[in-house]
C-alpha cells in the first residue's frame, strides 16, 4: 500500500473526527456558498476532508482504499495524486456552479475525489468485482454508475449535507484525465467508456430542462 495513500485516508480522518466534535471547526471549513462568494474560497477543498458521520467517513475511505491502489500501479503516485485531487475541485468547482445563487447551500465530503479515482480504477480495470454487501458480486462499472445514479437523487431531494453535485465533477475529471493519458481506450473499451458517460449525460439533462 503506497505510504502516500495512507496519509490521505489518515489526513481525512484526522479532520473528520476534528469535525465531529467541533461544530465551530466544522462550519468554519464546509462547503458554503456565501462563504466562498464572500472570499472564503479555501472551503473549497478542506470541505474535502470533512463527512458528516462515522458510515459517511467509513464509505469514502473504503471506496478509496480498494481503487487508489489500481490507479497507483497503472499511472503511479503523481498521476494519481493529479486525479484526487483534480477530481476535488472539479466537484466543487461544478457545486459552484449549480448552486451559485443559493448562498445557505452546505455540502462537505471527500466523494468528488472519491469518484474521481473510482471511475479512473473502472476505466482501467473494467471487469473486476465488488462484494455488495461483502457477499453480492457485481461488477464494478454498475457500482459506479449506480454510485452517480444515487447522486442524482440525493441532489433532487436535498435532505442531507453529502455534496451530491460533487460526486458528478469528480467523476467527470476522473473520467477525462483517465482518458487523456490513454486515449486508445476509446477504441479498446468504447462500451465501458460510453456506459460510464450515460449517469454524467443524465444530469446535465435533468439540469438543461430545470429537473434538478
């Protein structure tokens, strides 16, 4: 296990459990858009270290431990380290985005990053399992798509704090740089490719005819 992802996972933790019991700490670095709007534009990725409980902390670091490592000995460390945290911001910058004129809007969690990896690990290994359930086998690129399909519900029923919007910006970065530094996929995996890009089309849909 690279010692880089370790401290990632360490670093989330840290700030997690920092945020569980301090409410102060934990609003002075969410993700807030009157914050952001008002100059306060480094919530943008330490909203990235904060969850809003123990499963939600659990399921992102899990999710990440299983993927960054196919990643890693694909690309190595600072590909990888360039799709985390490219795949961050890209999720906050598309929260930004879609809800720049909602200045209450809160969201914290590493899932923009998370998804990221998990799209660029399903792009280069398209026909490995996941364990649904630590016993149901599925394969990875319905996980991953469901993963973003569950997003676009999150962000239309807006009753937690989870940054489902980030979800898709992170996938989206994870899926073109992936692409960009291997772009012969688009002739040797063009049905993985075009299955991944059916939950992001979703959403730009949903949001192009005011769905979302």
């Amino acid at each position: 296990m690279d010692i880089f992802l370790l401290l990632l996972i360490g670093a989330n933790a840290i700030v997690s459990y920092k945020g569980f019991n301090d409410i102060l700490f934990f609003r002075k670095y969410e993700f807030h858009i009157g914050s952001i709007r008002a100059g306060e534009q480094y919530r943008m990725i330490t909203s990235a270290f904060l969850h809003g409980d123990m499963m939600h902390l659990i399921f992102n670091m899990l999710t990440l431990y299983f993927f960054a490592p196919i990643v890693i000995y694909h690309f190595g460390i600072f590909p990888f380290i360039l799709i985390y945290f490219g795949s961050l911001i890209a999720g906050s910058l598309l929260t930004l985005y879609f809800h720049k004129n909602d200045y209450n809007y809160r969201a914290i969690g590493a899932s923009g990053a998370v998804i990221g990896v998990l799209y660029s690990a399903i792009l280069l290994n398209p026909t490995m399992k996941l364990y649904l359930f630590f016993a149901i086998p599925i394969p990875a690129y319905l996980f991953g798509i469901g993963y973003l399909l569950y997003s676009i519900y999150g962000m239309r029923a807006k009753n937690d704090n989870i940054g489902h919007t980030a979800h898709f910006g992170g996938a989206i970065a994870g899926y073109l740089i992936t692409l960009a530094r291997e772009p012969e996929m688009l002739q040797n995996n063009t049905l993985m490719v075009v299955l991944l890009a059916v939950p992001i089309a979703l959403l730009f849909i949903l949001a192009r005819s005011g769905k979302l």
